[in-house]
C-alpha cells in the first residue's frame, strides 16, 4: 500500500529520538496513610493469616491490569485476562531501546498514532508504564490461572527499598518467573482499537464486549464494539483503522530509521475516519468512559460516555465562544446522553434518542426485578449531573451533555447528585417515537446523599424457595460527587456532606426503596476504590485515592460485613492502588490484586523508573480455619430459571450453610457491575444439596457463574463452573 522503502535509507539516531519532546504529567505521586494502630501491619510482628489473610509477595505482570478480569467457560480453563494503553499494539510499537538497553517511548508512534497528541508520562504515565513492563508483549495478555508458574513471585513485598536513593528491588529479568504462564491475546490475535477507558461486560456464551474507548488523548471516544472469545483468545473481526495498518507496515519490527515529516503520505490520526473507520457494528454515539450491563433478554445496555472531536483545530485557546464548539477541538467536549442497545445476536445497535439523561462518568447500572413475571425488570442507574452545572439556552434551560463555555477544556467539569432512577428499557424500546428526542422512561426512586462518582459498590441479591427476590441490595462505598478545583465560580462545587469515606445501601426489593446510610465508614475518605464480593458474603474493598494533587492512598484491604453492617482493616499492601487498579475473585476463594499505572504503583515521583507492573494475590481469613474445606463433588454444567438442581457432596459432609452464585468478568477501574452475588435458596438431604435458581433473569442475568457452597464457619468450597441458560 505504501512505498516507503526508499526513506529506511537514512538512520534516526537514538539520542535525537530521546531529544524529541515528551508531554510530562505534573501529578503528585502517592503518599502513605496506614493505620499505626492495626494488628495486621507487617512491622508490628508475624501475621497471623486467621486474622489478617495471606498476601503474596509482587507478582511480576508483562503489563497494566488496567481493565482486566476472570474469564472462564466450558472451552477453556480459567484465565485473566489483562490489557492497558494502547491494547492494539505491543509494547516494542512504541518503544525503542537506548544505548543503555533501556526502554523509551517512540517519538513516531506519538507522531502517527496519536496525532501529534503528548504521551502520558510521569508518576501517572500510562504510555511511559510500556517502558516498565515487558515489551515484547501484546498490550492484551491473558494468564493461564493452571499453568506451574501462574502465581510465582518474588521475594518482596515492595517495588524499591527505603535506602538513600532507593534502589529496585523488582526488575525487567523477573518476568521470566512466570512468562511461560502468559499468553499474548491482543494485536496478534486481531485486534485493532484502542480500549482504555471502554465499557466492559460479558455476553451470556461467556465472551466479552469492549465499549467505546479510547482515540489520542482525554475525553475523545471511539464507536466502535470489540469482541473478545477467551476460549480461543480471537477477536472479533472489526474494519482495520488505517492509522494502525499505515503505521505497521512501515515500523512493524523494524528500528525506526527516518523522521516522521519523511511520511507525507500517511493517514492522518486527527482525521477519525482513519483512526475509527465506519463498521456496521458501531454505536451511533462515540463514548470514552461509558457503562455497560447486560440485560435481562441478553442485549446489552449502553450508557454515558464523553467525547471531544479531534478533528477540529488543536490549538489552545484561554475562553471558547459558541461558534467554537463546532471548531476548535478544546471546546468541543460533550457528555453523550443518548442511551443505545446492544444486540449480540445481529452485531448491531439501536439508539434509544426518547430516553436522553445526563449520568456521571461510569454510572452504575444494574438489572433489577420489578415484579413476579420474567418480563418484570428495569434498570437501577445511580448518578445524574447537577443540572446547575450544564450550558443553559436562551431561555435559561439546562442543555443535557454540554458544559458551560468557561469550562469546556476541564476533565470532568461537572458536579453530581445520588439521584437514582429506574429506567424502563423495553418500554423505550417499544416507543414508536424511541427516534424522537425526549427524556422519558425513567422513575425517580431515590437520591443518596454521595453521588458516589468513582466509587466502588458491592451486589448482594438473595432468592427465596420458589427463585424469588428475598433481597436486591446495592452497597455503594465512598466515591465523590465530582468536579473540579480549579472549576470557575459558576460551577457549584460538590457540597461538604459529599463525604468520601459514606458507605451507603439500598435494597430495590422494598416496596419503596430509599437509601439508608451505614454505621461503618471506610479507615479513609476516598474514590477509585476497588471491591470483590467474596463466597461467604462479605465485601473486600482494596485501595482508592483522597484525590490528586497529591495522590494519598489508602493501602489497606478492608472487610465490610454486610450482615452486622461493620468494617476492618486488614493486610497493608505497601504499594498503591487507585485509578487504573483492578480486582478479580478467584475460582479458590482467593482475590488477584491487580494494575495501576507501574510508574506509580511505588509512591515516590522522584523514582518513577523504578516501577515495573505487579499483580498480588490476597487469600482471605477462610482459607486459614481448621477444619476440612467443603467439596462440590458434582453440579449441573447449565442451569435454567425456575429449575431445582442437586449439588451432590462428600458423604461425610459438613453442614452447608450457604449456597451462592457469583458472576464474573471483565472490569475496569472501579467497576462492580456485572460481578452479582446471589445466594440461593437450598435444602441438604445428607451427601447432596437441593438448590433452587433464581425464577427471574432480572435476578440474575443469562451468564456463566461461579458456584460456590459455605460451610457453617464461613468456608467456601471451590468454585463449579455453571451456566445459567436464558433464550435459546
């Protein structure tokens, strides 16, 4: 397609590569707050792991677990699969190695790919973490959970020592503990977009679909719906962008040898139809940081999601005028308000324009059952803009998904409330005006007193003897109410009741459904939390942030007791986890800690060269009980609605206490939904289990679970692979 063969005559040389300018993030890394008075620091003594848990030492990973997850089906065993930015390439696509054999970023790549955009560097550097990790690798890697050398690990809990200037106590060589456990599963298994920051969601046949994402630099979205299929680690076949197809064939394994004005011809990045070329699967609406659920009847719903258009000018500009929305590329920032429907089985989307609402950035959305029928169910969405802090039109009306002009350039401009709303999906579905513009189909239920806007939040559904609701719960766990500090005056500033460290619950089973506010409160205010529903019901909240500027973490791994509404703290981590951090639950019971970004996961900015990315595997306090750890000798490999199944035991089982389902997979950020916990209903009758599903796929959605059993001391069996089978 390109001849440029005459241009790899003359050599780049390395130190005028390192020369070019690189955009320099100016965040703050993090900083330490532990408890000095908690049992289960590592410096006051042995850990006694029936208190604390068990944490592994590092675990090196080839790359940022920035959206990651279990992945699990009847086809293949089960894996994690872990991708950062940009998915669609390999680490050696953009860097190369200076005299010193250390890895830097590729001044072309910045140039072709991302438009002349600034790589993202620094103690927050999500491209300078390619340079950390092992670049021969994908962006997307997948981790054989029974491979020999899946967990091995170093002999450190810390990524540097606490000498004067600190040294590594990681590095590039210990990759090869458990390289042979990885598997690349991005660029070389086909795919071709850039996912950072996509919606994420598993289909019922247990592949997953990648939302949206990322196109150059913040806020600028794709259309595109990629599919992964772990079972064989394919991709979807989607419309190559020429961008990437024009940048391979010149530097694809080859030492870059020529500067980049030498390529006159090549697709321009800042054109998106070079970079998000039309596919018949796109969405109509381009989204960076959308939600995502899987529905009910198996469609997907797809929510929120911002968006800038990188076509227009690049320049900066101090103040934007209207005209300058449609033409300079910093003021074109808009909030997609536009709902669509994702239907796996024609590869095809539907926008529903008559069900337009402003959400925060990834909303929480989750399927609730409404009533006593399988048609009965709406969507619970939690978070809706401060109408205050959008552009009003002439007549003083607020404009949904449009920002003031004074604050267009901001991140995240707006201001959140918890207002909380059932929306009617197939009620706007089946509106023959669902192409007319309109804000119809949502009930008002309730309104928290946190937005929880990068929150974490925990499911915890439990069904009666006939597959009934019991209890459809919601635990939503710090998070803020969005804005910014250096928003203008005009912007309300999210109010001082807005507490970071609110811990607050709504059950969608009560006839009226209305949050109630937690006796507990988490060690540490703070947003970009992660949490994993354990077997036994209780909630693991891992990491988050007070905020940037500077980055004050919290370190450690807390417990919240649903049932006695309590919270401790337990392991220390010793390294950072927010933002771009990751958690997955394991098939054993235990929980893999993984991502944030490698070059700050250390918590010394002065040191970012130090960090490599690192997993860690906490096993928690049920591991460590005396006693013989309950079995499921046999399970159905499906299951259906309504259906009573026997789970067969030892027999000289102890007694059960609980039986539950827990949903899995992929995840980014803080995300929580998808991953439902559901304790069934169930009698034992000696060596066997007779456990009844859930009666309503607004319940629990047509999906593979985890099936785990609970002894009467909180011991979970391993898991049983299940599939609960919905149409067809």
């Amino acid at each position: 397609m390109y001849n440029f063969k005459y241009f790899l005559s003359q050599k780049m040389g390395i130190a005028a590569l390192s020369a070019i300018a690189i955009t320099f993030m100016c965040v703050p890394s993090a900083t330490a707050h532990h408890d000095p008075a908690g049992v289960c620091e590592f410096d006051v003594g042995s850990l006694d792991p029936a208190v604390c848990g068990e944490l592994s030492k590092l675990i090196p990973f080839p790359v940022d677990a920035i959206h990651a997850g279990l992945s699990w089906t009847k086809h293949s065993e089960p894996k994690i699969c872990v991708g950062m930015r940009p998915s669609e390439y390999a680490g050696s696509h953009l860097t190369f190695k200076d005299e010193l054999g250390n890895d830097q970023l590729f001044e072309p790549f910045r140039h072709f790919v991302y438009g002349g955009g600034g790589f993202s560097t620094g103690p927050h550097g999500l491209d300078e973490s390619n340079t950390k990790g092992n670049a021969a690798r994908d962006n997307f890697v997948c981790l054989d959970l029974t491979h020999e050398d899946a967990f091995k690990e170093t002999s450190h809990f810390r990524l540097i020592d606490e000498n004067d200037p600190p040294n590594a106590l990681l590095t590039k060589e210990d990759f090869a503990l458990n390289d042979a456990a990885f598997s690349d599963a991005g660029h070389k298994r086909g795919l071709n977009y850039n996912m950072f920051c996509s919606g994420n969601v598993a289909l019922p046949d247990g592949r997953w679909l990648f939302i949206g994402g990322h196109d150059k630099g913040g806020n600028n979205g794709i259309r595109k719906l990629n599919i992964f299929d772990p079972s064989d680690e394919s991709w979807a076949l989607r419309v190559v962008p020429p961008v990437k197809a024009a940048y391979l064939e010149i530097f694809d394994d080859l030492l870059p040898t020529s500067l980049p004005q030498d390529f006159p011809d090549f697709p321009n990045a800042n054109n998106e139809s070079n970079t998000d070329p039309a596919d018949a699967s796109d969405m109509k609406y381009q989204r960076w940081y959308p939600s995502a659920a899987l529905l009910p009847d198996e469609t997907v719903l797809i929510v929120a999601g911002t968006d800038k258009d990188t076509s227009l000018d690049p320049a900066r500009v101090d103040a934007c005028t209207e005209a300058d929305r449609s033409t300079h590329f910093r003021c074109s920032l808009v909030t997609q308000v536009v709902p669509e429907i994702y239907d796996p089985m024609t590869d095809s989307t539907m926008a529903l324009e008559n069900a337009r609402k402003h959400h925060n950035t990834y909303p929480r959305v989750y399927p609730v059952q409404t009533g006593k029928k399988a048609g009965d169910w709406k969507v619970a969405i939690i978070g809706e803009v401060n109408l205050d802090s959008l552009a009003k039109d002439e007549s003083g009306k607020p404009i949904l998904g449009r920002a003031p002009l004074s604050v267009v350039t901001q991140y995240d401009p707006y201001t959140y409330t918890g207002r909380t709303y059932l929306f009617d999906v197939q009620g706007a579905k089946a509106d023959p005006d669902h192409n007319m513009p309109d804000e119809k189909h949502y009930e008002f239920v309730d309104e928290a007193m946190n937005a929880h806007n990068f929150g974490a939040g925990a499911q915890l559904w439990e069904t009666d003897s006939k597959g009934h609701a019991v209890s459809q719960k919601i635990v939503l766990f710090g998070g803020d109410c969005g804005g910014t500090r250096d928003a203008p005056a005009e912007i309300p500033q999210p109010p001082t009741t807005c507490s970071q460290d609110l811990i607050e619950t709504i059950d969608f089973q009560d006839s009226q459904p209305k949050y109630k506010q937690s006796n507990a409160k988490l060690y540490l205010p703070v947003n970009q939390n992660n949490t994993t529903i354990l077997p036994d019901g209780k909630v693991l909240i891992s990491g988050g942030a007070t905020g940037r500027g500077p980055w004050v973490n919290s370190f450690h791994l807390q417990l919240y007791d649903p049932t006695t509404d309590t919270i401790e703290t337990l392991v220390d981590r010793k390294i950072a986890g927010h933002d771009h951090s990751t958690v997955a639950l394991l098939p054993d019971g235990s929980v893999a800690l993984l991502g944030g970004n490698a070059t700050d996961l250390h918590a010394d900015e002065e040191h970012t060269e130090l960090g490599i990315p690192v997993a860690q595997r906490y096993k928690p306090t049920y591991l460590f009980k005396d006693g013989v750890r309950p079995e499921i000798i046999k399970a159905p490999d499906k299951i259906t609605y309504h259906q009573r199944f026997n789970v067969k035991l030892p027999e000289d089982a102890e007694t059960i206490e609980s039986v539950v389902l827990i949903a899995f997979g992929p995840v980014t950020h803080n995300w929580d939904w998808g991953k439902r916990y559901v304790k069934l209903w169930f009698e034992q009758q000696k060596d066997k289990l007779l456990v009844q599903a859930p009666a309503f796929p607004g319940l629990a959605v047509p999906m593979h679970y985890m099936l785990f059993i609970v002894d009467e001391n909180g011991v979970p069996s391993e898991a049983k692979l299940v599939q609960l089978k919905g149409r067809g």
